[in-house]
C-alpha cells in the first residue's frame, strides 16, 4: 500500500517507520530543507519539497495511487485545508490531526470523518492506567488478519444488526450512540442514525467494507 505523510513531525516519522518495516511505500511533504535531509538520513521514503495544503504539491503525491493521506502538520488550519483540498483532488482516504478539540466539531461538520486528536487518546490511556486498570493495546489484539473497521450509521442503515449487508468475514460486535454510550452488538440491536458501529473482520474485506459504509 502507499501512505502520504504531510508533516515530517514525530508522529510521522515514527508511523512512517512502521510502514516502513511493514514493506509499504511511504512519501512525506514537507516545507523545510533542513527537515527533509535528516528525513532522509533516517528513513528509507520519498519525499516531496513543498507545501502540502496547496493543490499542486497534492497533485504531486498522486491521489489516484495513494492509499490514505495524513495530514499530520503542527498547524490544525493548516491540516483541515490540506483535508478539503485532498479530497476535491480525490484522495481516497484522509486522516485530519487537530491539537484543539474545539475544531472537532468542525471537522465533523466538513466531513472530515477520520479526525485525530492525539492528547485525547493519550489522555484516555493515562486515565485507564491510574484507575489501575489492566490496559491491552489493540495491535497486541489484533493478529494475523484481523482488523477493525468503524462506520457511522446513516438513515439507509438504521436497521436491526441482523440486516447489515456484510461481507460473510465481518462481525458487528459493538455499538457507541450519543458519543460514549456502550452497547453490545445483538442480532436485534435496533441501530439508530448517527450511531458508530465496530466491527471485526478481515483485512481483504476491508476495501468492499469502505466502499459500502464509507
């Protein structure tokens, strides 16, 4: 797969890194000279010199072979313009990092689905652990195949869990409605606009899962 990074910050390298390891090719756009000579030093990526919310550098890291985007710069204006403009050139999947969680809101209102507000995750985990809870990260989960995938839930698909139309693979095994409350997924959970549902499936079925649900 092929993954563009916009922003050659930590949280790029060290996930470019990752993908790296993980065979996939990996571009990262940045601004500053100095920044990409010791991008490339570290990491075995390409590496496109520019601006990554103008139309041009984006029409540069080529949207049609392009797997997923992260926009993942300091600047969240400039991480919600990159966004849009990625998606009018017709990049498939776009990941949104904003620092602010007031902008969260604006995203969502943007269609910016996949937003990322990192202190929120840090902050859950640092919670969970001072309540002495056992914490399990997900990728020690997660192996061989298996993946999960999230959609909201549309007017169309507020059916019962049963009537999903899902790859024969793919479990629905939670639901979130309202924003944190928690249901299990029944075959006659009644699913209502605006819910999130959780599945688990395999990684082949994840391209018809988004081209379904988005």
């Amino acid at each position: 797969m092929r993954f563009i990074f916009l922003g050659g910050g930590t949280l790029s390298v060290l996930t470019a890194r990752m993908l790296v390891e993980r065979r996939h090719e990996v571009v990262i756009v940045e601004r500053d000279l100095e920044a990409i000579e010791k991008l490339q030093e570290e990491l075995d990526v390409g590496v496109i010199h520019g601006d990554g919310s103008r139309p041009a550098i984006l029409r540069e890291a080529d949207p049609e072979t392009t797997d997923l985007l992260f926009c993942l710069t300091h600047d969240d204006q400039a991480n919600i313009i990159a966004s849009l403009v990625a998606r009018s050139l017709g990049f498939k999947r776009v990941v949104t990092k904003i620092d602010d969680p007031d902008l969260e809101h604006i995203c969502a209102e943007l269609g910016l689905a996949e937003s990322l507000i990192p202190m929120h995750t840090v902050g859950r985990y640092l919670a969970d652990m001072a309540e002495g809870q056992n914490i399990i990260e997900l990728s020690d989960i997660l192996r061989g195949d298996a993946r999960i995938f999230s959609f909201p839930v549309t007017e169309a698909e507020a059916v019962r869990v049963s009537e999903l139309s899902l790859p024969q693979s793919a479990r629905a095994i939670c639901v979130y409605r309202n924003g944190d409350e928690f249901l299990f997924a029944e075959a006659d959970t009644r699913l209502k606009a605006g819910d999130e549902v959780i599945l688990l499936t395999r990684a082949r079925d994840l391209r018809e899962l988004r081209e379904r649900f988005g």
